[in-house]
C-alpha cells in the first residue's frame, strides 16, 4: 500500500495501536485516536501539537495485564478525542505548510 492508501484505511478504524510514527500521524490526520507505545520523544511532541495527552505509553505497558482496560478506556473518550483532532488539523496543515515555503 502506498502512503494514501493508508491514511484512508485509517480512517475506517475505531483506534490505532502503534509504535509507528507515520502510521500514528495519518491516523491522527484523519481523526482517529492512536495509543502509542513511546520510544522517542517524537511522540510526545506529536500529542503536544494536537493538543492532547494520555495517549503514550512504554512498549512494556503493552504487554501488561491491564492493556485491555487501557484500550477501553481510550475508546470510551474516542468520540472526544476524535473531535479533538479534528478541531487541530486546520492549524496542523498550516503548519506542515510552512515546511514547504520558500521551494
């Protein structure tokens, strides 16, 4: 699949798991909530420009028992957290617009 495919594919989801940052970013940029499993502070920052938090977690939380409560959780705050995202992307894509000025 080439990266549009995927982004729309997202679009179809309730919530994406992931430890990938491009994945993490089209899911967002279609207002699906992503619960991430931290390895850099990139993705922090990610969360910082959308304006949301409580969506990482270390790669061993994953492996945890209570990992199914924590999807749960974030799905009962999907609807919200989804608003959220898409309330941002007007200034996400003024921002990623910026990257392209002066080409």
């Amino acid at each position: 699949l080439n990266a549009w495919e995927v982004k729309a594919l997202t679009g179809s989801l309730d919530l994406v798991l992931t430890g990938r940052m491009h994945l993490s970013i089209a899911a967002m940029g279609m207002g699906k909530p992503v619960l991430c499993t931290v390895y850099q502070d990139k993705f922090e920052g990610l969360m910082t420009h959308f304006g949301i938090d409580g969506l990482t977690m270390r790669p061993e939380d994953v492996l945890r028992a209570d990992i199914g409560d924590r999807l749960e959780a974030v799905m009962g705050r999907a609807d919200a957290i989804g608003a959220k995202l898409r309330s941002r992307l007007p200034d996400i894509l003024s921002l990623s617009q910026k990257n392209l000025e002066g080409m």
